[in-house]
C-alpha cells in the first residue's frame, strides 16, 4: 500500500478501507463485496461479484446484508439477480434517499448498462465509490458516465499506470475494423480476442455498421444478447459451431485462445482487443499479430480529471495500475492512497 504520507485525511480515517469488498469508513457499506454479516451491500454493475460470492450474499447464511444496485443491475445478473432480489432496495439514478443518517445517490458510472456509482453523504462529509467506469461512450447507444463533487473518491484503476499508453479509442476501432477488412481482403479469417464486457462489445457494433459478418464463441454470443435490449446497435453474430464461412470476422474469448476448435481452423489472423494489449508483452504472451489497446475504463490522464471534476482531496485507488498513479497524486499533494484489489472483482478483457 502506498502511504499516506504527504498529507492528512479530513478525518481520523480513511473515507475508504478494505474489508472483504471497499467499505466505505465510518458506516455499514460495502461496495462490490460480501462485506461482514450486517452490511448494506452496493452492487455496482454485473460484474462485480463472482459467481460465489452472488450465492454467499442470496443463500441462507447471508445473515441481515442488504443490497442496493439498480434494476438493470439486477436483469443483467439473471438467475444470481432473482435470487438477490428479495433482499434488494432498487435504487434509481437521480432519486437521492436517506439510510439511517447517510443520504445515498447512485449515479450512473457507463461501464455496463445499470452501472453506477454512490455517492454517500453524512455530516458535511461526501465520499464518491466510483469504482469502475466509462469515461468515454464507445457507441452512440452506450451509456454515459457522471461526476459528482465530493470529498473523497475511489477509482478502479486497473489502467491507471501513467507508464501505460493507450490511443484515442475512436481511432483505435477504426484500425481495428481496418484490421479485419485487410485480413478478409487476403482470404484470411480475422480472430478478435476480447470480452464482451469490455472494449469488444463496441467492437462489434463498428463490424456490423462497416457490413461485416460476423461469427462468435457461443460466451461471447450470450452475453450481446443480454446488453442488446439497452445497446440496440449490439449485432447478431452467428454462434460458432465448428466452422467459419469466407468472409467473416471471428470474435472470440481472450481466455479461450488455446482452445482446440481454434486449431482445427486455418488460415486464422490473431489480434487481441483489450487495455491489456497496452502492456508491451501481452501481444507475444497471447501470440497474435497485433494487440489494440483498447478499454472502456479511464487511463491515469483521464482518472486525474475525473479527481479534478469531483473536486476530491482524498482519493483510493484499486487494481494494477494503483499503486503508480496514487504515487503520482501524492506529489501533486493529494491524499492518495491503494486498497487491496476485491478478488471477486475481475475484469478480463476490460
């Protein structure tokens, strides 16, 4: 953890500490964990919980723990969100409510449909649990993120290492859609590695504008039938079974690069489409031809304006970039601090 050394919280603690998700201090909330037995839980998007952690908090043991996270939140979830549900408060962007002394407002944070952030206020002190979000829309029909004032904030940083390079994305799909147009041209099918969580949703959405056809692992398939009731311009890929026409463009999970049904196809074209591709050794680590970095979540550049926004003097950081970018804010004098990263919360592909 990188201390706090350059200047004192506004309080005799942190507004943010780890306790199996990020709690924030001072109060019973825990945002994108299990908390302990009485928390309010917050659900940011979801992807916030793993698959286990979604059935500790529904199960017969979730003790007395609440949650808040917002009904397209809860859609998304599927079968894990109807099971959270009798123990849900939905809440609504722009409807601020009181619980207990804490006045809450979730608001919109754009890295999934029904993301959102919270905003908690109590006794003239604001903190901000940004978390994950999209500082950028990647399609017309994404969803936007928004900035509040307060006095703390805390950002998901998992590109947030000032070292990282990431181009403008808008630029960075045209060379994607480039990419597979040379490689179709050359009677080559092109395989974009990604998540459809991630950048490779708004990927797709450029293909299929560009008239390109497309074919997707059957992951990958799923979940853009799930975002296309609130991202209409999301395609219909076809689901692969085994084969590829000519002429299609192969969009397929980056943790399923080795598959064996990937080796029975030939003349296959590799490119990795994911922030991850920023890091110079990932492009020869997955072994494709070229990496595109391209991510929904900010880069240090555009978290330090999202800090300036908030007009925050204290400021957590989560996930692999943390640690560099909250050294980078302690010498520009805020109080910038590192929580160990929710294990539950993974964002492959991002």
């Amino acid at each position: 953890m990188v201390p706090p050394a350059r200047m004192k919280p506004r309080r005799s603690e942190p507004a943010f500490v780890y306790r199996a998700g990020i709690g924030l201090g001072g109060t019973p909330i825990t945002c994108d964990g299990i908390g302990s037995a009485s928390d309010l839980i917050f659900l940011s998007h979801a992807r916030a919980l793993s698959l286990r952690a979604a059935s500790q908090l529904s199960g017969a043991r979730a003790s007395r723990r609440q949650i808040v996270t917002t009904e397209t939140t809860l859609r998304l979830l599927g079968d894990a969100g109807e099971k959270l549900r009798d123990r849900t408060l939905p809440a609504a962007f722009g409807r601020p409510f009181n619980l207990g002394n804490e006045r809450i407002e979730v608001v919109p944070t754009g890295y999934l449909p029904g993301s959102a952030g919270l905003l908690c206020e109590n006794d003239g002190h604001s903190a901000f649990y940004l978390g994950a979000y999209a500082p950028e829309a990647l399609a017309p029909d994404f969803p936007a993120s928004e900035v509040r004032r307060a006095d703390a904030v805390c950002i998901d940083a998992t590109f947030g290492d000032p070292a990282l390079v990431i181009p403008p994305r808008q630029q960075t799909i045209a060379e994607i859609v480039a990419f597979a147009k040379a490689a179709l041209a050359e009677r080559q099918t092109p395989v974009l590695l990604g998540s459809p969580f991630g950048a490779l949703a708004a990927v797709a959405s450029a293909l299929f504008h560009a008239s390109l056809p497309l074919r997707a692992h059957s992951r990958i398939a799923a979940v853009l039938s799930r975002l296309r009731p609130y991202q209409p311009s999301l395609p219909t890929p076809a689901r692969f079974s085994g084969r590829v026409a000519a002429g299609e463009v192969l969009l397929w999970p980056s943790e399923a690069r080795d598959a064996v049904a990937l080796s029975a196809l030939e003349r296959l074209r590799f490119a990795l489409v994911s922030g991850t591709a920023a890091h110079p050794e990932a492009p020869s680590r997955m072994r494709v031809e070229r990496g595109f970095a391209l991510t929904v979540l900010p880069t240090a550049a555009e978290i330090q304006a999202t800090i300036a926004a908030t007009g925050a003097k204290e400021v957590a950081l989560f996930h692999d970039g943390a640690e560099p970018l909250a050294k980078q804010l302690l010498d520009q004098g805020l109080f910038a601090y590192t929580l160990e990263p929710p294990l539950q919360m993974t964002l492959p592909g991002a």
